[in-house]
C-alpha cells in the first residue's frame, strides 16, 4: 500500500516543495475545507495559547482536526 499524499501547505513548511518541485507542481489546494478557527470558548489561557501556537506552525490544518488539536492543546497546557 502506497503512501499517503502529503497536502500542499505541508510540503511549503518542511520544505518537500523545493526538494521535489516536479512532485507538487499540479497539485491543488482543497478549497472545500474550512480553517481551523477560534479555539473552544471552555479552553483556558494556556491552552489558548497552545492552540495559536500549532495553528500558525501547522498551516495544513482545517476543521477536521479540531478535537485533535483540543487534545494536544490539553496535553501542551
């Protein structure tokens, strides 16, 4: 079983773009997916700032990911 494709906006972060740019070239963004948004209302101030934190080093992530990142915001707090 092949691997999965790795999204756009991670390849621009670590860099895979520049590496392979043949690779990426004809690949196109999701426009469906929504962003991550606001953290949860519930979360405290430390986990808020964990939840900035992955947000702007994880720029892949989208809507789909939000209980996933609660968590980590949790463990990180």
């Amino acid at each position: 079983m092949a691997n999965p494709r790795t999204p756009v906006d991670k390849a621009a972060v670590s860099g895979q773009d520049k590496k392979n740019p043949g690779r990426f070239a004809d690949r196109k963004t999701s426009k469906r997916t929504r962003s991550l948004g606001e953290p949860y209302l519930k979360m405290t101030d430390p986990q808020k700032e964990a939840w900035a934190e992955l947000q702007a080093d994880l720029p892949w992530l989208n809507s789909s990911h939000r209980v996933m990142v609660r968590l980590a915001c949790k463990f990180m707090a």
